[in-house]
C-alpha cells in the first residue's frame, strides 16, 4: 500500500508545476478583478479531479481488479474529455479570440499556462487511456494466442 519514492516524486513534480501554474493564473484574475469568469470556467476541470483522485484511492487500496475500479476508469475517462479536453479547448480558443481585449502580461501568462496544461493533460489522458483500458485489450489478445 506504500507508494514508491521514484513514482511519488515523478508524480509530485508533475503536480507541483500545474498547481504554480494555476495558482499564477488565478492570481492574476483575483489581484486584477479581471477574468473572473475565466477562472471560473477553469474550475470546471476540477470535476475530473475527484474521479482522478479516487482512482488513485482504489489502486492504493489494491481495488483495481473489481468492479468499483472499473466503473470510475470509465466515467473518469468520460469526464477526463468533457470537463478537462473540451473545457482546455474552449479556454484556449477564448483566449486567442480575444488576445486584443487581454493585457500582453496576463495573455503570455494565460498561453504559456494553457500550453503547459494542455501539454500535461495529453499526456495523463494516454497515460490513463494505457492504463486502465488498453493493457487489459492485450492482455486478452494475449491469452487467446495460447490458446
């Protein structure tokens, strides 16, 4: 149930770098009193989080065999697109929409944010996908060639 120092550490790095990151962005929107409903919007990607956050929960418990487990991979997944994919997107073409109306500071902050959070989000969401959906796939692929 011990999580692995390597792992923690790779895992706390990625983390920290995205909580600097957010905690830039929505200090921009709270010191300026400006963007708040983009901030907002941003808080939309935390939905995904509770169900990021009991995945993790069910792997240290050793529950990721059962059915509990399954459910959550795929309604984690489903939020993963909707609420993490879709709403990057959406913040992303906001931003570029209106680059004229956003001071050069809170732009170049804002672009480098979306642009690391979309770097990361890409690489968790095949992570996730390797994981919990494709491993399985072949490893039924697998036992059917023995046979």
């Amino acid at each position: 149930m011990a999580i692995s120092l390597p792992h923690f550490t790779a895992f706390s790095k990625e983390r920290i770098k995205a909580s600097k990151e957010v905690i830039t962005c929505f200090g921009i929107s709270v010191l300026s009193f400006r963007f708040v409903g983009f901030a907002v919007v941003a808080l939309l990607v935390e939905i995904n989080s509770v169900f990021l956050h009991l995945r993790q929960m069910l792997r240290m418990a050793d529950l990721a065999s059962g059915t509990p487990y399954r459910v959550n991979s795929i309604v984690n997944l489903g939020t993963y697109v909707v609420f993490r994919i879709n709403t990057l997107a959406w913040m992303t073409r906001w931003l570029v929409l209106n680059r004229d109306n956003v001071p050069l500071v809170s732009y170049t902050v804002g672009s480098v944010g979306m642009a690391i959070m979309t770097g990361m989000n890409i690489v968790l969401f095949f992570r996730l996908l390797r994981s919990d959906f494709l491993k399985s796939s072949a490893r039924e692929g697998k036992k059917e060639k023995e046979m």
